[in-house]
C-alpha cells in the first residue's frame, strides 16, 4: 500500500493540469469538477494517514530513484501526519469558499487549475521521505502558487510576486547549502529524528556547520517570515483572499516551519545544536520576529496587512518552539500549529466576506458592521479570542506547551523568548480588539444608509466560516487528547 501515499500528490497536480487544459465554460460544470477534485484528494490523504498510522514501520514510496543516494521518495511520519492533516481537512474547507467568493474575481479557470495542482504539492511536502524530496516540493510550490498571488496582473500584483520569487528562490538556494553539508557529512539524507550527522566525520567540523545550518534555517525560514525576510508575506495580501487564507494558515508559511522542524530534528539535529553558537542566533531571530510582527500589526489599519504581520509574528511563535530543541519544543510547535492554522484561515475568510460584501478594507471602517454582518463578525470575534489565548481557546493550548518547553530548557535566552510572547500577546489583545470592539461597539455617528446595504455573504461563505469557528472550539475542548498525540509525534513514538 506504499503507492496510496504518492496518489494524493500527483492526482491533484493531474487534475489542475486538465482544468487548465479544457478551460470549461459552465460554472456548475467547473464547481463540481473543482469539489470533486479536491474532496477526493483530502480523502485519498486521510486514506494514505490511516494506512500509515497502522502498526510496524510506515512504507515508502519510491516516485524517481536516481542513484543510491538520491530519489524522490515519500513516507508518512507523525510529523508528516500532523501537516498533512491540517492540510487536508482546511484545504476543502476553504475550497467551498472560494467557489463564491471568486465568482466575483475573473479567470476562474486559470485560478482554480493552480489551486488544485497546489494541494498536490503542499502533501508532497507533508509526505516526503528525504531531504531532496523535500526540496524538490518546496521548489515546487512556489512555482505553483505564484500564479495565484499574481491573479489580478495588475501593478501592485506583477510586484508581489516578483517579491515573492525573488525571496522564495533566494531563501532555497540558502537552504540547499545546508542539504549539500548534509550530504557530505552523512550516509544518508532520509529524515531520522535525532538528526543524519556522522559525528565522526564532522569532528572537526562543527563551526562550520554551525555556520551553515544558521543559513539553511534562514533559507527556510524565508517562507516563514522570519525577520528580516517578511516583507513578501504583507505585500502578497494583494492576492485574492482564498489566496492569502492558504498562504497563511495551511500552504506556504506552514510548509516553511514545517522544513525548519525537518532541518532541526530530522537534519542536524538537535542535540548537535542545542547550546551552541546556532542555536543562540536562530532562537534571537524568531524572538525578535515575534515582537516585530505584532508591533507592526497593531500600527497597520488594513486588515489583510494586519493579519498578515499578525502572522509574521505567530510562525515565529513556532520557530521560538522548535529553536528549543526539546522535545516538548516540538510538540509545542506543532500544537501551535494546528491551533493557528484553524484560527488564520477562519479570520482570512472573514476578511474576505468584509471586504467583499461591504467594499471596506481598513479598520477605521467597520463601525456598526458586527450588527450588519453578525454571522462574519461573530465567527472572527471567536477566532481572535483564539488568537489572543483567550483560554479555553485554541491559542491557550498552543502558547502553554511553547511556555512549558522554554522553561524546561533552562536556557536564559528561552526566558527571554517566554517574556516575548507575553509582551506579543498584550499587542495581539491590542490589535485585535480594536477591530472587533469597533464593529460591534460603534463610536459616533454611522451612516445608516450605507450600512443598510451590508450584510452577511450566502451559505456558500457563511458555512465555511461556521464550520472552521466549530472546529476551532471543538480542537480546544478536545485539547488534552490532540496534545498528548502531539507529544507522542515530538517523542518520535509515532
């Protein structure tokens, strides 16, 4: 059952070429053909999850074998089920919504062919068994979701995805010097937790890894937003909204953190690392990550812009986690990002239906909308409670289990880290609040005429909203399960 594991990556990466290709007139024709593709590529994902979370070693899957060393393989881990879990519960999710929201757009078949091929290559890095594979994915998705922050083609699109190449390809060529030194001081680069390192060969050899494995997790880190390497994320709000919910919460910045926990505990690893020089420069990155990005979000009146540097700050609340180099960091990291994922891709959509149905896009503007837009306002009211870690709320959870690994480190710096997150949670109260108290607590006089003529998206928008707020509160409810499978995946049990 090796090969169920690669269908989920190439059926929806064929599908996207054929909706390319026949370029289809009829919107329901295309609706169902897209609904299709989609749910059956989240099943056959779940599918290729249940067979490998099964009893004895996970099989892998050989897709093009080039020597010895180096193929395109594919093996599902725990870690692997983690993201290719989110991936494929939100992707169809986000999916329904979009159909209505670009109804509106234009090109829809050009969109929708991308948008299915990029489910495809985003498992491929959930699923892949190596290094290279993984580098081959990430390459991949880039080209793949390009097209998609550029829809539009207008100015302001043509310089976001310059941007975006120009930072995404740097950040890889940064991370393929780390692979190469991987190479060079391993047999092997398939993921072993604990790390590929022959301590014998790198003897000798440890600055100059140090060194190098600093510029891999920057290279990576790029689709992370790490500091300084963000300004791509806010510039791409340009995009469509479905866009800017995938790139956010479930696509792009999450496969960045997602090859940074690879590099950490499945490359260099961490006990390698833990205490040296490297592990100092990183973790100083993402703690000055966190506070910069919630600083900026609270000073930026456009929403999208806003919670995009909102999310600029909370990947490096994974990034702090796993610079830990503890197993509970780990854990820490994924439960955060499963909690984000969930509370992002609901308060993308929410922005989309604002801007979509009342033609506001700052914050300064949504006097009186919580009442006009109850359905949106309430679900993005309960998403960013999450947000802030409002407990018992999702985003509760995931900042006590990074907390908890920090001061399990007894490393100063991590405390340091710990008063980050408290000062970037005092800022994300600050800059959420201001948005959802002035919807639904208006301040002087409002246009009631104008606010006459909002109101809430139909049920093809709507229902996602509801779905994902649910999911969102049943995934805090159910915490002590989800963490304690999370903590199994961090000890490498799964």
């Amino acid at each position: 059952m090796a090969w169920l594991q690669a269908v989920p990556i190439l059926l929806p990466m064929l599908l996207g070429a054929g909706l390319l290709i026949w370029q289809p007139r009829d919107r329901r024709a295309r609706s169902a053909y897209i609904l299709l593709s989609v749910l059956a590529t989240a099943g056959l994902s779940f599918a290729a999850i249940a067979v490998a979370a099964a009893p004895g070693p996970a099989p892998a899957c050989t897709l093009v074998r080039f020597s010895s060393v180096f193929s395109i393989s594919l093996r599902i881990d725990g870690a692997s089920m983690v993201y290719g879990s989110i991936v494929s519960a939100l992707w169809p999710l986000i999916t329904l919504y979009s159909l209505d929201y670009m109804s509106h757009e234009g090109h829809e078949n050009r969109f929708f062919g991308f948008w299915i091929a990029s489910f495809g290559v985003v498992l491929g890095v959930a699923f892949a068994e190596d290094f290279l594979t993984l580098y081959f994915f990430y390459e991949l998705l880039t080209l793949a979701t390009l097209p998609l922050v550029m829809h539009f083609m207008d100015e302001k699109a043509r310089y976001a995805g310059r941007e975006y190449l120009v930072f995404s390809l740097s950040g890889a060529a940064f991370a393929f010097i780390g692979i190469v030194y991987l190479l060079h001081y391993s047999a092997t680069l398939d993921f072993t937790y604990g790390g590929v390192l022959d301590l014998a060969l790198a003897a000798g050899h440890e600055p100059a890894l140090q060194a190098v494995f600093v510029l891999a997790f920057f290279g990576f880190g790029v689709k992370a937003a790490i500091f300084p390497f963000y300004k791509w994320l806010p510039d791409a709000s340009v995009a469509p909204t479905p866009v800017s919910a995938l790139l956010h919460a479930v696509a792009v910045v999450k496969a960045g953190a997602f090859a940074v926990l690879r590099l950490i505990y499945f490359g260099f690893g961490a006990d390698f690392l833990r205490g040296t020089p490297a592990q100092s420069i990183v973790m100083t990155a993402a703690i000055v990550t966190i506070i910069y990005g919630s600083a900026r979000a609270l000073r930026t009146p456009h929403l999208k812009r806003r919670l995009a540097f909102s999310t600029v700050s909370n990947l490096s609340y994974i990034l702090f986690a796993l610079t830990v180099m503890l197993p509970a960091g780990l854990t820490g990291a994924l439960t955060h990002m499963v909690y984000h994922a969930v509370v992002k891709i609901t308060m993308f959509c929410c922005a989309g239906a604002i801007i979509q149905k009342s033609g506001r896009e700052y914050i300064y503007e949504f006097e009186g909308l919580g009442r006009r837009m109850p359905v949106v306002f309430g679900t993005f009211t309960v998403s960013a409670l999450a947000l802030i870690g409002m407990p018992p709320l999702g985003g509760f959870a995931g900042k006590w289990m990074i907390c908890s690994a920090a001061v399990l480190s007894a490393n100063p710096l991590a405390y340091v880290g710990i008063g980050a997150l408290i000062l970037s949670t005092l800022l994300t109260t600050l800059y959420m609040m201001t948005i959802f108290v002035r919807a639904w607590f208006p301040v002087g006089a409002l246009d009631t005429e104008a606010l006459s003529r909002i109101r809430d998206p139909g049920a093809a928008m709507t229902v996602p909203l509801l779905v994902l707020a649910a999911a969102g509160v049943v995934l805090a409810l159910l915490s002590d399960p989800l963490t304690a499978f999370l903590q199994a995946v961090g000890l490498n049990i799964l």
